[in-house]
C-alpha cells in the first residue's frame, strides 16, 4: 500500500480551493471553486472523476502569484499507485485501488477518498476561516473602507451565524455606510444595522457592546428608520442589571444624545464615586471628558487609571492621544504611546496604526518632521490608505 499525498492549496478568506496536487503522482486540480453548500458535492464529483480517469481539471495553475498567502494543507490517502504518469506522458487507467472490509476491491473507493478529502478540507476552511474574514473585516474597518468591511463581515456571519460578536460587529459596518451614504440608501442601511445589532443581543444577552449600539441606534435613528427613546432605556436597564458601572455609562450615553451634558456628567462622576478603586470607572469618565473637549481634566483622570493599573495598555493610548489632541504635555505623550507600542492590542484595544498616527501627530506639532514621517509611514504600512494618515504624510513630506 503506497500512500497517495494531496496538497490543497486554499485561499485564506474567499473559501476557494486554488490548487490541489498529488505529490506522488503530479496530478494538478486547479482553479476548483468550493462554495459552501450545495456545489461543494458537484465539485468533489468533478474531482473524482478527474482522479479516476488518471488526470487533473483541464488547465493548470498558471499563475503561480495565486499559491502566495493561501494555505497548504497536506492530506494522505492511502492506497496502491494508480500508475499515473508525469504531465505529458500517456495516462494508464487506475487499478483497483483500496482494499474494502469484505477484501475485495472497488475502483471507486479511491476517487471517493479524494472527494471526501475536499469536502473535509472545506469543513476545516469554514472553522478557522470565518475567523481570518472576520479579521480582515476589522482592518478594513480600521481604515474607513465601510462597504468592504460589511461585505466580509457578511461573509463571516454566513459562515458562522450564530456568533454574536459577528454580528455586532456586523451592524457596526452597516451603521458607518449609512451614515456616509445617500439619503436614498440609508433607510435600507439602518434597518440592517438594527437587524444585526438585535440579532447580536438575541444570541447572547451579555454582549454589553452591542446593546450600547443599539442605544445609539434607537437615540440616534428617527422613529421611522426604527428610533425609540423608550427601547434605548430598556437597554439601560439590562446594562445596569448586569454591571452598575456599565449601567452609569448607559443612562449617560443617553443623556449625552439628549443634549443633557450635565445630567451626563453626573452619571459618570457617580460610576467613579461608587468605584474609586476601579480602573474601568476613571478611564471612562476620562473618555466622557475627552469627548467634551476637557484635556487637562482626562489627562488626570487617564493618570489615575494609570495608577490604579499600570498593565492596562488603553490608558496609555489615551493619553498620548489627549497630549497630541491638546497640543501640550508632549514629552508624556510621547512616553506613553511608545509604551502603546510594546503591547499587542486585543480585540476591543485601539490598533497599532493609531499609536504611530498620534506619535506622528505629537513630533509634527513640536516641528520634528522627520520622526513625524517616520511615525506615519509606520501607521499607512499597517492600514495602507487611510485619508487621515496620508494627509499628515504630506504635511510633512
């Protein structure tokens, strides 16, 4: 018994075989389109039928550029050499080729393996895939491309539609396109990005994310596109249920979108009076007084974040941030965000690129250009494109 071994080549996130390949035997299936459900059969038959008439698809992969960045997976079927030949040569029909439980032979138990092979290759794909999409939808997210990010946060949510962070994220993309959209095409937008934001906290009631989007939504939308004050308070009301701190947030979110900023402030000093000790209670009032404009005060209270958890990246984003945002404090501002930089960011952390763009913003406004170009050049390598980061880069340039 001679083993056969295939290598399938798959593209990292279309969910398409590129190539397969028998290392044995040379056999090239190219170009095979696997999609996720009905046609994944329809194509293992054609594969089958290809390996059993000892040849590939017709055509091969011509364009070796397509290999680059897709996955190799390696797979052995075990059973004797079909006596196919090199490309080019004369192919032999396929023997008998694996022995059935009853000891005898079929010579469809081969073609079938290769076949069973794809369809487990597509399975394995659709596991770890939904994630790679998901990802590259978070990226394009990061650099303002909105209609490509909801075209791969769809895909995501195809493969995995029960997954409520998917779906968040999902309505958060909708929500973006709508509002730089046409007013033709944002009802539609809204109603999707309502759907998805629903279907997030229907799937799990914990994902406090996506029941402060909806907050927003329901405050923000007009009561046509689905707005409701009263729904927006009843998401509050779970918040609070689940976390007081979180709960404060909530009610102050409201009040924010109200226009009732002291009300809104009230909220959030109470949340850091009830907590004095809590990290999570000092960064977030000191988000609550970025958005007002009030640097000195959210430079403080990011400080006291800092003091009571030092391992705690975000506050040192903020605070580089503030300093770049206020035009003052650099030298701390730089301090920090460098310490940004040694971190991995985690899923809901500020990404990289934004480090290096407030880093840049921080050494232009003290007239250092060349260490300000350096900096931006770094954030446009890690999102290629983003407006904001090429304007700075021509400032500078």
């Amino acid at each position: 018994m001679k083993p056969e071994q295939f290598r399938l080549y798959l593209h990292p996130y279309k969910l398409r075989i590129v190539k397969i390949e028998c290392l044995v035997q040379r056999i090239q299936c190219s170009r095979v389109l696997v999609n996720t459900h009905p046609r994944q059969s329809h194509h293992a038959r054609r594969i089958s039928g290809a390996a059993k008439r000892g040849r590939g698809y017709d055509g091969f992969c011509r364009d070796e550029n397509q290999l680059q960045g897709s996955w190799v997976l390696p797979v052995v079927v075990r059973g004797r050499n079909s006596g196919v030949k090199e490309r080019g040569s004369r192919a032999k029909p396929i023997p008998n080729g694996l022995r059935t439980s009853h000891g005898g032979s079929h010579p469809m138990i081969r073609p079938i393996a290769i076949a069973a092979v794809v369809i487990l290759a597509v399975t394995h794909i659709q596991a770890a895939g939904s994630d790679v999409v998901y990802q590259a939808g978070r990226q394009a997210l990061s650099r303002g491309e909105y209609e490509k990010a909801v075209d791969l946060f769809e895909k995501a949510v195809a493969l995995q539609p029960n997954n409520s962070v998917f779906h968040y994220q999902l309505g958060g993309a909708y929500g973006q396109l709508a509002t730089r959209s046409s007013v033709f095409k944002q009802p539609g937008l809204a109603r999707k990005a309502k759907n998805s934001l629903e279907r997030a906290v229907e799937l799990d009631g914990n994902n406090t994310n996506a029941r402060f989007g909806l907050i927003d939504f329901y405050m923000i939308a007009p009561g046509v596109m689905g707005g409701s004050e009263s729904k927006a308070l009843a998401q509050a009301a779970e918040i609070r249920k689940r976390d007081s701190l979180d709960g404060h947030r909530a009610q102050a979110r409201i009040y924010q979108r109200q226009k009732k900023m002291e009300l809104a402030r009230a909220e959030m000093i109470a949340a850091v009076r009830e907590q004095p000790a809590s990290r999570k209670a000092h960064y977030h009032y000191a988000l609550f007084l970025f958005v007002e404009k009030n640097f000195k005060g959210a430079t403080e209270e990011f400080e006291s974040a800092i003091k009571l958890d030092a391992s705690w990246m975000p506050s040192y984003f903020r605070l580089g941030q503030t300093a770049a945002m206020a035009g003052n404090n650099f030298a701390r501002g730089e301090e920090a965000l460098k310490q940004y930089l040694t971190h991995t960011p985690g899923e809901e952390d500020p990404p990289l690129a934004r480090a290096w763009y407030w880093l840049g913003r921080i050494y232009e406004q003290q007239g250092k250009k060349a260490e300000a170009k350096q900096s931006y050049a770094k954030s446009l390598k890690l999102t290629p494109g983003a407006k904001e980061v090429m304007e700075a880069m021509k400032r500078v340039s």
